[in-house]
C-alpha cells in the first residue's frame, strides 16, 4: 500500500514538452554562455560582442541570423521570424527575445516575444509591460538613429527602455538572465525534480513498508530465548540494520536523477538483505547477512 501511495503522489508520468527544431536547438545551446548569438553568415549590421556587453546579464537573449530566407510560419498572418522568436522564447522561458533575420518582405529585421514563465508567482509583474508597450517606446527613440548599415541603436534602446521598465517594476533589483537548460529530449528542470521525487517516493515508500512488516513480523513470529550466542549476533546485526535504514531512510538530498536512482537501488538491496535477517536462524546464516551488511554499508557511504 505504501508503495502504491507513493508512487501514486510522485511517480505519474510526466508529460514531455514538444520537440524542438534543428535550428531551435543549435540556437539555445548557442545561447548557454552568452546572451547573443550570431549565426554565421550574418550580416553584421549589428555588432553582436558590443551587444553582449550592453546586454550583460539582464533576463534579454538576442538572435542574429543569416541572409537565408526563414522557412514560411504554419500561420500565414505570422511572419517567420515571429515564429522562431517563440520557438525560442519556449526554451529560454524567463527571458525576452530578439530575432534578427529576413522577413517575407526581405527585410532584415527584428521580431520581439516574452518567454512564458518571464512573468510567474516567483516574477510576479505585467509581462506586458514588456511586450508591445516595451517595443513602442524604444522604437520612438532608435527611428531616427537608425541606418540601413547599422541597427544597433534599435538593441541600445530596447535595452534602454527595459531598465526603465524594470525599474518600477523590481525596486528591490532586476532579474538575472537564469541559466539556459538544453532543450528535449534531456529533461528540464521541473522534469528532472519530478524523477527524483518519484524515485524518492518510492524508496521511503519501500522501506516504510518493510520496516513495518519487520516490526509486526517480530511481534509475531519471535518466540523464546535463543541460545546466546545466537541472541548476541542477531542483536548486533539488528543495531547494524537499524543504523542502516536510519541512514537510507534519511540520505541526503539527491544531486540529479541518476543520484536518486542509486540511492533507491540500495533501499531495494536493504530490503533484501532485511529478509535474510528475517529468515536467519543460525549462526551461519546471521554470518552471511554480516556480510551482505558489510557491501551494502561500504555503497551507503
């Protein structure tokens, strides 16, 4: 039953997000260590090194692509660029985006979207305080600094209009850009948390049960004194299990997955090894559970 709870509350599946494109995925690794990415073959109207310095570490990520016509969007009133600007905002989740690339028209161009979690219980503002809003007032200040050769003024002031922005909005101090998760199939950050917690859910479910079942079984199946030097060696062995489950029932929060994923590989040999003890009666048969005792402390540790 408690294996059942447990998996129950933590080990539901979990639903995978959407697959990402080829393009997506070389554009968010690109964007792991750096809050620019220029594609190669871009134009260079825009100075992408002296844009990272002026972005630095604000929750912004800009995109600079090729000359390459982008692939038409499965909604024709949604112009391509647009499209891979929301593709990307769907990985880089807590972050603007700004993607310069060729238009339908031929223009090369930017597009503007929020990621979806930019704005959450733990970022609680108006993301569309930075959507149109945000856009309109920059694009007031960069049309007349703007030329066909260089459209670094419209970065400069959409940097600009965002401090302005986050001013008010965070007097306690702005957001940082938050690290970039590689997209799927690897697991995200609520994706892994949710493998450990299932992993750890059933461990503490597993070694609940049998420790219960050990203390009833004792209460039931435990008759008469045993010969004492049998007494002396199930009683130590006892303390060494009791140690043991203390330290498996408590282990420390796990790194990652595969962390939880031994430290529930060694609740199940723990209830194995709980067994033996269970049906030992001899002195030889007490010897052998030391000794699985012993391998599965030196793993404990």
């Amino acid at each position: 039953m408690a294996v059942l709870l447990a998996y129950g509350t933590f080990g539901r599946s979990v639903e995978q997000p959407a697959p990402v494109s080829a393009q997506v995925r070389t554009i968010v690794d690109g964007l792991r260590t750096t809050s620019v990415y220029e594609a190669p073959g871009a134009p260079g109207k825009i100075d992408a090194a002296r844009a990272r310095q002026l972005i630095g570490d604000r929750p912004i990520v800009l995109v600079l692509l090729g000359t390459e016509p982008l692939p038409p969007s499965d909604d024709e009133f949604t112009q391509p660029g647009q499209d891979l600007c929301e593709q990307i905002a769907a990985v880089v989740t807590t972050s603007l985006v700004i993607v310069y690339a060729i238009e339908k028209d031929g223009r090369y161009g930017p597009s503007y979207c929020v990621g979806p979690e930019f704005s959450n219980p733990q970022n609680p503002v108006d993301a569309g305080n930075y959507d149109f809003q945000l856009i309109a007032r920059a694009e007031v200040a960069w049309q007349y600094r703007v030329t066909e050769a260089d459209l670094f003024p419209q970065v400069e002031e959409f940097v600009f209009a965002f401090d302005e922005q986050a001013a008010q909005d965070y007097p306690n101090g702005v957001p940082r850009r938050a690290p970039v998760i590689p997209p799927p199939p690897t697991p995200d950050t609520l994706q892994t948390w949710q493998i450990i917690l299932s992993l750890a859910g059933i461990l503490v479910g597993t070694i609940a049960l049998f420790v219960a079942l050990r203390l009833v079984g004792r209460l039931v199946v435990r008759r008469g004194a045993r010969d004492a030097e049998t007494r002396h060696r199930s009683e130590a062995t006892s303390a060494r299990l009791n140690k043991l489950a203390d330290r498996i029932l408590h282990p420390p929060a796990p790194k990652d997955a595969a962390d939880a994923r031994r430290q529930a590989d060694l609740a199940g040999e723990y209830v194995l090894v709980l067994g033996e003890f269970e049906a030992a009666t001899t002195p030889a048969g007490l010897a052998g559970v030391n000794e699985r005792l012993d391998e599965l402390e030196e793993a404990a540790t």
